[in-house]
C-alpha cells in the first residue's frame, strides 16, 4: 500500500510539472522569445530581430544543397 501511495504522489507532481512547463513555455513563445532564453538562433541578430546575412546566406546554401541531394 505504501508503494502505491508513494507511486500516486510521483505521477502527480510529474503531471504538475509537466503542466507548469508546458504553460511556461506557452508564455515564452507568446512574448516572442527563445525557451532558453539566452542563445539566438543562428543566422539571426540578438534577441531573434534581425537577419545576419552572412549567416543567412550559410542556411540557404546548406537548404539548396541538401534538397539538391
């Protein structure tokens, strides 16, 4: 019976957690910003605005290459 109680207790904080995160993770994206909320995806400026052409230009030529074969 304990492990059952113990084994109720962990799934429902699992679920809880998982909510919060997924509830968080909602408001970040509404807010527009990154999830880790430090590193900017490459080929773009700080805080996501902006493109860093040269960058850009990288990820277009892998994408045509890739497509290419």
């Amino acid at each position: 019976m304990t492990a059952w109680v113990v084994g109720a207790v962990a799934r429902h904080e699992s679920e809880y957690k998982a909510e919060r995160i997924r509830r968080k993770h909602g408001e970040v994206a509404l807010a527009g910003r990154s999830i880790d909320g430090a590193n900017c995806p490459f080929g773009y400026a700080e805080g996501g605005v902006g493109v860093i052409e040269a960058e850009a230009a990288e990820i277009r030529d892998a994408a045509r290459r890739i497509l290419a074969g």
